[in-house]
C-alpha cells in the first residue's frame, strides 16, 4: 500500500504542479516528489528490482520494469493508487509507450523488443534487436522505436507501424540510454564505454556529431525548447550540459555518486538527477545545469520521471 509521508495539496500553485517518481533499484519502492516544493508525497514499496521506469505520453500511467523477476508494473501517474503488475517473462528492461498506449519493452538477455497492447498488456510481437538492448525512445512524429544495444555498439531502428527493424546504426562503445529530442529531429545516445555522445538526424539516421562528455555517460534528457542536453557522467559523479546547436559541452557540475537517470520538468526551469550509489537526487538549474539542492532518496535511486499531478 502506498504509504503517504507528507500532506500535499497542488491548488493555487502559480505553474501546473508536477510528480516526480523515483525508482529505488536496492528499496524496490517508489518515491514520489512535488516539484513544486521538491518534498516527498509518497512512497510505494514495488515487485523486487525496479531497474527503469517510462511515462505514457498523456501522463496517466508510469511503467517499471523488474528484470531479474520478469515483471512489468503499471501505475496511475496521479491518483497513487495500487499498482498492477504484469509477468512479461524473461528479462524485461528499457520501456517507451506510444502514443497510441502500446508498450515497447527491451528484453536484455533474449536480445528482443517486445511490443504489448496497451490495454490487456498482452504480447502482440517480439522484434528482434541487437545484443543487450537497453534503454528504448520513440519519435512519434516519424513513427520509429529506438533501442540502444549495449552489447551490439548500435541502435535498432523500427517502424512503429509495420513493427520491424528497418536499419540497425552504429554508435559508440557500449550504448545504454537514447532519448529524441522534443521537435524530433535528433536521436542523442550515450555510449558508455567511449565516454561520448552519439548524435543523429532522427530521419536520416546519419550520425552529425561524436561529442566528448565525462567518464561513463549513463543518461540524457534534452530542454523542452531543445536547446540544451544533459548527460549524466556515472563515473566522473557529474552531469554535462551541451549546447544543441553547437554541439559543444558547455557546463558540467557535479553531483552525487554513479548518476544514472535524468530528466527535466516541462516548463524547462529544473532537471533532476538519479544518484544510485549516494541514494539521493540532485536538483539543478534548468538554464545554467548549477546544482540548486539535493534531496535524499531510497537505496539505489535509478531512474525518474515526471507526470502531471491530478
């Protein structure tokens, strides 16, 4: 059951109030923040190895994947109710939902994505990728799935209607998480072991630029005005900023131990960042990247996202 730490109410707040959700990879809980105060609303305890976590593009459900126990668990995005919880079988990892409510799921060791409708949550067809899939994106408008293949150095590429593979590109050493940028164009990907960032045209797949970041990069999330990506550097224990449109690093500042998940609220005003081995989140400046705070968190904070609350 959910257990509620602290009253919040989200009236009268001068910008829409937002829900940060937190998934504790060592806890299993789920941890959920007002970003309007930066303070916890609730915590809910999980199936065992909570590991990513995607939002549905309305907001209304969160989606967990738990690889070590072959589960899939669906929240409500606000109304913090009891979650449901689905066996997806083998090791379920990275996660993206279409618009349309379909669930893209990475399987890391059967090398497959698995496609599941979006209300039953059954199979509809597994697409076989590269080696290790990791983390999943979408790019609605161009009707693709992007999966990172940690072992493969490459992205598969798949049309989202006619579910196949329609080109596999090569990245970096050890790709882990990719994200599109807001307007579509570009497909950033962090290459774990090359300690860089790939970037690409969404559409042409052609690769614009290799870009220099910290030691293990580990995540990324781009502005909603997409003029800034924030990398996540888990060994060097700090975030970069880079310019979109020069393609340069042009801030980094650090912040807690093994950063891994990354993302950034809608208005673009602050990012938040996922420090598993300190167990806590560092708050930063949307604009600048300077860390403004940090909030203390369950063991093994992993991964993030942010929905609308009510």
């Amino acid at each position: 059951m959910w257990l509620f730490v602290l009253a919040a109410s989200f009236a009268g707040e001068a910008k829409a109030a937002q829900l940060l959700s937190v998934v504790s990879q060592d806890d299993s809980t789920v941890e959920v923040i007002d970003t309007s105060t930066d303070a916890l609303v609730a915590t809910l305890p999980v199936t065992k190895g909570p590991a990513t976590i995607a939002a549905a593009p309305n907001g209304r459900k969160l989606y967990i994947t738990h690889p070590d126990a072959g589960k899939l668990t669906v929240l409500d995005g606000a109304s913090l109710t009891p979650p449901r919880v689905v066996d997806v079988g083998g090791t379920p990892f990275g996660v993206a939902v279409a618009p349309d409510g379909r669930v893209f799921v990475s399987d890391w060791q059967r090398n497959v994505l698995t496609v599941l409708d979006g209300n039953s949550l059954t199979r509809i067809v597994e697409i076989p990728v590269g080696r290790s899939p990791a983390h999943v994106a979408i790019a609605p408008l161009g009707g693709r799935v992007f999966v990172a293949n940690r072992e493969g150095d490459s992205v598969s590429v798949i049309d989202m209607k006619a579910l196949h593979v329609i080109a596999t590109v090569p990245v970096g050493h050890a790709p882990f998480a990719l994200t599109v940028s807001p307007g579509g164009d570009r497909l950033y990907v962090t290459n774990v072991q090359s300690s860089d960032l790939s970037v690409l045209g969404a559409e042409t797949l052609e690769t614009l630029d290799t870009v220099k970041v910290g030691s293990m990069p580990y995540g990324v999330a781009v502005t909603p005005n997409s003029e800034r990506v924030f990398i996540t550097n888990q060994q060097s224990g700090s975030v970069s900023v880079m310019d979109a449109e020069a393609l340069v690093v042009t801030y980094k500042t650090n912040v807690g131990r093994y950063p891994e998940g990354v993302v950034i609220e809608p208005d673009g005003s602050k990012a938040y960042v996922a420090n598993w081995a300190s167990g806590d989140i560092s708050v930063l400046n949307g604009e600048t990247g300077q860390e403004l705070r940090r909030i203390k968190a369950s063991s093994g904070a992993r991964a993030l996202a942010i929905v609308p609350a009510g």
